[in-house]
C-alpha cells in the first residue's frame, strides 16, 4: 500500500504488514519499557501491522487503557485511540494522572482524520 | 463597609473612600481594569505622574472559598504600552480583603527622585515609614527583615531593584504562604511603575480586621461546596492529580510531544533535553533529594490544587520555590538549558532581583541568538542575570525585555507581542493560542485565555490547532471566559475542572453572587467577561493601538517550525475579527 493512500478494505490476497512503531511512554507508563528514568526517554519499539490503530498497539504492550489519560499525541498530534499508525511513526502516551493541557486549544485528531 | 484605599505619593498621603456603587460588584481585574480606565490617561507615560498602580483581591478572596487567595495588579503597562492586569496567589490578596480593602490605588509622583518607602496598612489606617535601609537590597533578604520588624502574621507586597531602577521586566513580588518573596505579579513591569512612584513594600496587617462580609451565607455555602467537589474529583486539579503531584511542569513533556514547546528562542517547537527539566524530573528530584524539597504545596492557604513546589538542592537545603512551567521553561527550553539546577537558580535570581520570569527567560534567549552568550550555557545565563541585578549599562539593556534587548542586538526573531515576550506555547504549532496573544489587551500572554464550560459561552464546533479556521471565535469565547474568572480571585486552574463539571462553574458564579448580594447566574458571565475586556481595548485604542498591534512578529509567517514544520497563516482578517462583538 502506498504511503500517502488512505487505509481501505483489505484485499484478502495482501499479506500482513509488519513495521515498527517507536512509542515514547511518560509517568507510570514508563514501567513497560527497559528505560524507566522519569528524566530520560521511556521508549519502545513496537511492531504493527497495516491498519493498526494506536488502540492495538497500546493493547499488544499490555497497557491497560484505563490508565491512559486523553494525552496521546501520534507524530506530535493530539489524537484518540481510534487513529491509524504506520511505519516509523512516533506515538507519545501519557498516563491518566498528566491529564494537563490546554485542551480547548486543541481538537483531537480521529480515525476519520487519517487520510494522510 | 469595604473601601477603597488610595495612595498618594505625591503628598505622602493614604486615606480610605467608600466604594463608588459602580464599582460595588467588581473585583479583581474587573475593578483594576475599571479603575485604570476611569483614572489613567491612556497617553500618559507609564512611569510619569499620570499613570496609577491598582491592587485588587477577587470578590470572594479572604473568604474560605477555595483556590481564591489571587489579586489583581493593574495599570498601564511601561513594557507594552497597553492596559495591564497581572495577578498572583498570595496570602496578600486574602489578608487585604479580611481588613475590608477592595482596593488600592497608588498614584501621584515623589517629590524626592530615589527615595523609596513602606506603606504599613493595619486596622486602624495607614502610615508610610522610611524603606532606605532596603533599597539594592535583594528581595531575600528583605522579606525576612520585614516578618521580623512587623511580625510573622503580616503580608508583603514589594519591588526588587529592578524596579528601583524601573526596568520594563520589573515584577511585583508577594510572599507566599511561608513568606518567601516567590509569587509574582510578573507580567508588564508593573513594579516598575511602584518604583517610579517611590514605593516599595506594602505590609499588611488584618489584625483585628472586619474580615468579608457575605450577603447570603448559606448560598455562599452552597456555592463554595459545589466548586470544591469539582476541584476534588477532577484529574487535573485533585489530590494527586496531575498539577499536585507534578506542577504545571508536568507541561512540559507534553507540549514537547504536541510540537509546542518553543526551544532555542522559538526556532523549533521540540527540545530533545525537556524530560530533564520536566514536572516528572522535579517530582523525582524532590523525592530523591529530600531535605527541604516538596511537591503539594500551597501558594496561599485554603488553595485545593497546591501545584506549587520547593526545589532543593543536592544537600537537601532549599533553592528555590517555584520551578513552574513558564518559569522552567523560559530559562530551560527556551534557552537551551536542560539543567533544574541551573533553572532553579535562575528562578531565585528573578525573585531576588524582582523580576518577570518569562521576560526575564525570554530576554535571555534573544541575548543567546544575539550573541552574548551560546545556547544552553547556564553559566553565561547566571552572568547576564547579575548585569540586571546590578544594572549595568547592559543590565539596563536586558531589563528593559526581549524586544528592546533584540533591537540592540538586531536579532529579528524576538517572539512578542505588543513588546511583551511570549510565554510557553508555540503559536505556529497552537493557533488558537496565537490569536490569544495577538489580538488580547495586554501583549502575549498565555493566561488570558482559558475557558470555561463550552455550552454557556457557545464555543462549538471542530477546530484544527493547525488550521486557522475558527480560531478568532474560539480565543474570543476564551478571553471573555478568563476576564470573568480573573476577577472572581479564584485561581485560573479552576478552568480545568469546571470545563468539564458544570456544577462548578455554577459554585463560582453562585459563590460570588452570594457574597455580593448580586442575582447573578451562569448567564451573566459572559455579559460580565465582554464588558471587561471592552474596557481594556477601548484604553488600548485611545493610548493609540491600531489591529496592525495585533499581528505576531513577521519571522513567524515565514520560517517554519519542526517538528510541524508550520507557518504562522491565520489571516488578519480573522484575529480582527475577534473584536466584532
């Protein structure tokens, strides 16, 4: 599938793609990485196929949701669960309890906003 | 009866008036901004005869209502020009209020250049005494000396030598709730003006005050019950929520991750060391450190939130309070600095000095682009704090701000407003905060535009942070939203929380009606927040702003910002729009 092309039905004849994710994880959260320093980088690198959405890869690290909070930001965009990963993407989670931001500034991006 | 307080300098004269009815059910910014336009010339030179400082507790700080110890500083601004309010948390604001102070009102102009005094204001009236033996003296040391000549039970209001010598970054300085010389009316330079008119400290005393008087007590009741259950239950502002356990820096990892966070004097909107420097860092530093270090701490009794904090040092001795976002940010990020030491220390020499940390930060980094030192050197940033401090012919320079810093250096890329530094929040990565600065009364400021439940202010609809539509209705909503909540002396941070739970917009609104003896409802707030900010642009116009004032600083409409890679494109036409109502 081409970069750029928006994510449709998948034709049962393609083939699963795997990339990797590189997920930045904040606060309690940083206790699913190898790194958990609260001034340095909690980073992992997560694999996931065409038509992930950053749901599933939160799922596949074995994060419990309902200890993410609404500060998910996918390629420094603020966005909901719902969205649609790709290859080298640079998703940033924060947990429930760093719920600050000025979110009336901000709209958060949704599934139907990836037609990038 | 509450009165009204006014100082004048010129005789050396302090007398109570009664309030004027029109000024009955106003506080805070309200009642600043109302006096300064009523009274201030809006042509007149910020730092001559003409031009008057206001302080205003909110209408129900005093009272055991929560999070509401703020006061309001007002005037014109010498850093911008405009009409300025620029409020603070402080046990100041609430002990004025308890001796029955709505107001005061400095005015006048000495007769003797260079001679500075303190304003004791107790129960039975107020008298100036000598402050010779303060002047050039740092702000840490004279804060302690006035707890131990008036007692440990007063409050201070005062300028540091930055504002003897009326630089333009110069901040008002109150103490905080274990009396450090640490809460700031920062923006505007409004200490400036206290030096020009000869004053120094105000120490008050509500020994054996009146206290606030409130009409309806069991509506007040009602009200304030209503606000802290909102402020209880919320995940921003409850216990061990995001602002108690980590401050605002919490912030700081956040927008880093939004594209946002304006590094290096806002040449890119990521900086690779902010976890060192984040609310995260500070909350592990503090735990590891131990000693005097402490996250929680209140700003002013009877505040909920308490997202203030002590940093210390590797020993375990104090260094500073209050390593906040806009703080950390503006000496951190900013700067290129990605030590809280090298912040903290940067922090206590504004306070020390009396100045604005975000001008102060701000200034330091277009001196960086400038050339005066590389970005990232703390040590070369501590230097260049001490030619203020010292006012050198340099120090001079710097402690006039960023803007007039970069004219003497011809650096182009001076992020302002009006003159005003921005603070913490890209505008080329968050539009709808870039319109807040450009087009608000005062030059950039971030806290001017919060919101409160969307339904009552009609704020609908899908905005992009990235796409200029919709932003002027959005920011204008935010403004007036802030304008009322300003003025109510209740902390800004209640914004978070009743954005989401209705309830406790209606505790605020129905807290202050109660105390007032006012028949307001949510309704009102809106009525109440247009009429304000209307004020404050009227007095901008006649001091001679036209909407060319409100445009962002052109490098931003031609070089991008990584990570987003984004331009400043929100069309004029639409930050004018954001007067047309």
């Amino acid at each position: 599938m081409q970069r750029g092309a928006r994510p449709t039905s998948c034709s049962p004849l393609q083939l699963p793609e795997e990339y990797m994710v590189e997920v930045h994880l904040y606060g309690k959260l940083r206790r699913f990485a190898a790194e958990q320093d609260p001034a340095g980088l909690s980073i992992v690198h997560v694999p996931a196929r065409e038509g992930d959405t950053v749901r599933q890869v939160l799922e596949r690290l074995g994060i419990p949701l309902e200890e993410v909070g609404s500060n998910i930001f996918l390629n420094w965009q603020y966005s909901a669960l719902s969205r649609r990963v790709r290859d080298g993407d640079r998703l940033a989670i924060f947990p429930d309890d760093m719920q600050l931001l000025y979110r009336w500034y901000f709209v958060k991006a949704e599934e139907q906003d990836d037609s990038r | 009866m509450a009165k009204i307080l006014r100082v004048n300098m010129t005789e050396r004269t302090a007398t109570f008036e009664e309030v004027p009815e029109k000024y009955r059910l106003r506080g805070g910014r309200w009642l600043t901004s109302s006096i300064t336009a009523d009274e201030v010339p809006p042509t007149c030179h910020p730092l001559g005869p003409y031009n008057k400082v206001i302080l205003a507790p909110g209408i129900v700080s005093g009272t055991n209502a929560p999070s509401s110890g703020r006061i309001s500083v007002g005037g014109k601004s010498p850093l911008t020009g405009t009409i300025k309010e620029t409020n603070a948390g402080t046990p100041f604001s609430q002990q004025l209020a308890r001796l029955g102070i709505k107001a005061v009102v400095v005015e006048g102009y000495p007769r003797e250049k260079g001679k500075f005094w303190i304003l004791h204001v107790t129960k039975d009236g107020a008298e100036f005494l000598p402050a010779d033996e303060y002047v050039g003296q740092g702000l840490y040391a004279a804060y302690p000396a006035l707890f131990q000549r008036f007692g440990k039970q007063v409050a201070i209001m005062g300028i540091g030598v930055a504002g003897e010598m009326q630089m333009a970054m110069a901040g008002v300085c109150f103490n905080d709730i274990d009396g450090r010389p640490s809460r700031y009316s920062g923006r505007g330079g409004m200490g400036a003006v206290l030096g020009s008119k000869g004053l120094k400290f105000i120490v008050v005393d509500e020994t054996g005050g009146p206290g606030v008087s409130i009409a309806d007590p069991a509506r007040f009741r009602e009200g304030t019950r209503k606000l802290s259950e909102a402020l209880r239950t919320h995940a921003v502002t409850k216990k061990d929520g995001a602002l108690n356990s980590y401050g605002t820096a919490v912030l700081i990892n956040i927008m880093n991750e939004a594209g946002g966070l304006p590094t290096r004097n806002f040449s890119s909107g990521y900086f690779e060391g902010a976890p060192k420097v984040s609310g995260e860092a500070i909350a592990e530093g503090v735990k590891r450190r131990g000693g005097a270090g402490k996250t929680g701490h209140p700003c002013h009794p009877g505040c909920i939130i308490q997202c203030s904090n002590i940093w210390p040092n590797p020993d375990g001795t104090e260094l500073v309070s209050v390593q906040e976002y806009e703080s950390i940010w503006a000496f951190g990020p900013n700067c290129g600095i990605d030590d809280l030491d090298v912040t903290g220390e940067l922090i206590r020499l504004c306070n020390d000095y009396g100045l604005d940390t975000i001008e102060a930060g701000g200034t330091i980094a277009v001196a960086m682009e400038g050339g005066l030192a590389a970005f990232g050197d703390g040590k070369k940033a501590i230097e260049l704090m001490h030619e203020i401090g010292k006012g050198t012919p340099l120090g001079r320079i710097l402690g006039q701000g960023a803007a007039f810093t970069g004219r003497a250096l011809g650096v182009i890329r001076v992020p302002h407003v009006k003159g005003q530094n921005m603070p913490a929040y890209e505008p080329r990565a968050v539009k709808g905060i870039g319109v807040t600065y450009t087009t608000n009364p005062q030059g950039a400021d971030h806290t001017i535009g919060y919101t409160i439940a969307p339904e009552i202010l009609s704020v609908g609809g899908k905005a992009d942070p990235l796409t200029p539509e919709g932003k002027a209705e959005l920011s204008r909503n935010f403004q007036i939203a802030t304008a009322f909540i300003d003025s109510t002396g209740y902390c800004l941070f209640i914004a978070f929380a009743i954005l989401d739970i209705p309830e406790g917009l209606e505790g605020v609104v129905e807290s202050c009606a109660a105390l007032l003896g006012a028949d307001w409802t949510t309704d009102d707030v809106a009525r109440i927040g247009k009429e304000i900010l209307k004020t404050e642009r009227n007095f901008d116009l006649a001091a001679g702003f036209t909407r060319q004032d409100d445009r962002p600083p052109e490098f931003m409409r031609y070089e991008p910002l990584p990570p987003h890679n984004q331009v400043w494109d929100v069309p004029d036409e639409a930050l004018d729009s954001v007067w047309e109502f």
